[in-house]
C-alpha cells in the first residue's frame, strides 16, 4: 500500500488481490498528471458538476481521489473494481459514491466529463471510445492519460478519428495528457468488435470452429501460438467431470475439452468481462448439443466450491498492464490446488523461461512436464 497526495486530497491506495511481494504501486505518474489538470488555475478548472465518466482506471486511483464527484467507473477488469471499492473502503469514502460500470454494460447516456486511462489494447481503446461516443455533447471535457510508452500516433489517431480534434501535452515525468475536442458531426466507421475467425485445423477437436472476440482478449485476431501447442496435449477425461478453463480468454481451451469430453460439465472463469463474454459465445457457437457450462467473471477460482473440480486448464499471464510478472500465476495456482479434489489434476501452460514448474511444486509438492519445445512447456500438477 502507498499514499498517493493530490490537490483532492491524501489516499492510501493498493492493488487487489494485495501481494507483500508486489512492488507496483496501485497507481503511476499519468494518474497525478491528469488529478492535477483537473484542478489546475492556469488551464482553467474542470466543471466536475455533470456526469464524470473514468473509461480503464486501473486499480481505483482516479475513481478514488474523484468520489466526492460521484463519478461513473468503466473497467472490463474484475480486479480493477474490487480494488476501488477496497480504496474507497480504506480511505473511509461511501462506496457508493462510485457508479461500476463494467465494459459490457451500457455507458452513461450523457457525459460531461470523460477521463480515459489508456489501456494497452488499442483494441480495447477503440471499442470504448466508440460505446461512449453517443453519450459525448459539444461540452464534454475530454481528458486522456498515460505514460509516453503507451500512447503513440495511433492512439492519436483513435480518440481523433471516434471523438474530434486532438492534440497532446508535454511530457511529465514521463507521462502525457491527451485533449480531445468533440466534434459535433462525426463520420464514425462502425465499431469493429467483437471480431470473429475460424480456428486452423490440426489443433484437436475445436479445429475449424469459430471464435469470438471481444476488444483487448489476448490475441484477438488470431490464435496464440502457446494456446496452439496446449490443444495438442489437452487432457481427456470420461464419464461427468468437471474441468474449469482458469483465466479462459475467449474460451478455446474450454470449448476444445467440452468437445473431447462430451459428459464434462465446464466452468469458464477470468477477470475481464470481455474474456467471459467472447469465452460464453465461443462456446454457445462451437459446443455439442446439450453441453454444459457456467461463465464466471471472478479472481479466480474464489468463488468455486472448495475440492469441486475435477481438471484445470491454465494458460496464465504473465503481465499486469505493462510490468512483467508472475504473482497472477501464483495466485492462480493457489486458488486452483483449493478448487481441485484429491487426486484433480492442474494442466498448465507457459514459456519455458517462466519456470512454472518451480511454483507448482512449492504448491502441490509435484509437477511432471508433459510436453515442451524450444519456447513452450506443458506442465501438469496433481492435488495430493
């Protein structure tokens, strides 16, 4: 936890889940730049009186330090939104003060003020910048922020080409505003997402069906070569299993083990609202007749009945935004040992360089590599 001190104030802010070893702070420069444009003299104060709209705050830090102003959050991360009610809870702010809106759900009908954290999806950028655009007026004051290394011309390019006229701030400590005016007859090009393939053949069971994805899925143009060697060596199971895809993206995973295991029942988890919502239309898309399956947006397996399942398929991440780490794997590694019965088994994986297969036997006391290449490895972990 650190102490982030604005012109709106002083708040102990942290990430969720919180992890003692986590070094990354809950917020960064880009978020100070744009709290204090808010409220700077000499640019002229923010008419914060309307609808304050935060698109892809990461972990509650702007949500936060703006609840006095009653803004709406919309954020596609599960995480993101515990972590701002968490933020809100430790400063002793109403949690209701904070309207949470994911990046599924209907924007807000009119907006006065927009304030966008650049993702780093442009994909993701673009979607939102388009389901909000109708709720843009003449007025609105719009506001993005990020680091130098996250906004290059093509982000320009987006807010320009959706919202109006842009043009950027210099750089401070690294990090840049972006200011948009509204143009009052925009040639607006349809959104693009969700966008939709065909999966290759020679990759199981799900070759040739079609997938579905949602803007910032992972790969959402094509399949992923880590996925592509993981459906080689999918488990099979007989008889009324259940078997989750942790983390399922857009659920090709699940959908191919629904298929080779006609009697599993699946559960599809992940913490973005646009990975469950692409994972459940793969699945309703590609799935036999009568397969069954639940979508959970969620921190894992938290929510699952302890010792519930029976296999788990895991390709984790090993990025939170921009910085590279595997404190997401590690947690979801826990959280799968409590999900599994005895003798349920934990399929995973992930690049060789990762060294996976240390954490799953400081966690289950066992890992066997079941698969590798010079770039990947499958590993498998069982519940003993």
């Amino acid at each position: 936890m650190n102490r982030l001190t604005t012109s709106q104030g002083t708040f102990e802010l942290a990430r969720y889940p919180e992890h003692p070893s986590d070094p990354f702070r809950a917020w960064d420069a880009s978020d100070e730049y744009l709290l204090r444009q808010l409220t700077d003299a000499e640019t002229g104060r923010v008419d914060l009186s309307g609808t304050v709209a935060v698109v892809g705050d990461r972990w509650g830090a702007l949500a936060t330090a703006l609840a006095a102003h009653r803004p709406v959050q919309i954020s596609d991360s599960y995480l993101a939104r515990r972590a701002t009610l968490a933020n809100l809870e430790r400063n002793g702010l109403d949690p209701d003060a904070v309207t949470l809106l994911s990046s599924r759900d209907t924007p807000p009908e009119r907006v006065d003020v927009l304030l966008v954290r650049v993702p780093k999806s442009l994909a993701f950028l673009e979607d939102q910048l388009h389901r909000i655009a109708p709720a843009v007026h003449a007025g609105t004051v719009i506001i993005g922020t990020g680091m130098v290394k996250e906004i290059h011309t093509s982000t320009l390019k987006l807010f320009e080409r959706i919202i109006g006229p842009t043009r950027t701030s210099l750089a401070v400590r690294k990090a840049r505003l972006i200011f948009t005016t509204p143009d009052p007859a925009p040639e607006r090009t349809p959104n693009p997402w969700p966008y939709r393939y065909e999966l290759p053949t020679g990759i199981g069971p799900a070759s040739g069906r079609t997938v579905v994805n949602h803007a910032g899925i992972f790969c959402a143009d094509r399949l992923d070569i880590g996925t592509r060697f993981f459906l080689k060596h999918l488990p099979t199971r007989s008889g009324p299993v259940r078997i989750a895809d942790l983390g399922c993206g857009n659920g090709v995973l699940g959908l191919s083990a629904a298929l080779a295991n006609p009697d599993a029942h699946l559960t599809f988890v992940d913490e973005s609202y646009g990975a469950v919502a692409s994972a459940e239309e793969t699945f309703r898309l590609g799935a036999p007749d009568g397969a069954k399956a639940d979508f959970l947006v969620g921190d894992g397996l938290a929510d699952l009945a302890p010792g519930s399942m029976d296999l788990v398929l895991n390709n984790p991440p090993f990025h939170s935004h921009l910085a590279t780490t595997d404190a997401t794997a590690r947690t979801m590694f826990v959280g799968a040992r409590t999900a599994l019965r005895q003798g349920g088994e934990l399929w995973v994986v992930g690049n060789r360089h990762l060294s996976y297969h240390t954490h799953l036997r400081r966690i289950f006391g066992n890992c066997t590599t079941v698969a590798g290449d010079p770039k990947f490895v499958v590993l498998r972990a069982v519940k003993r």
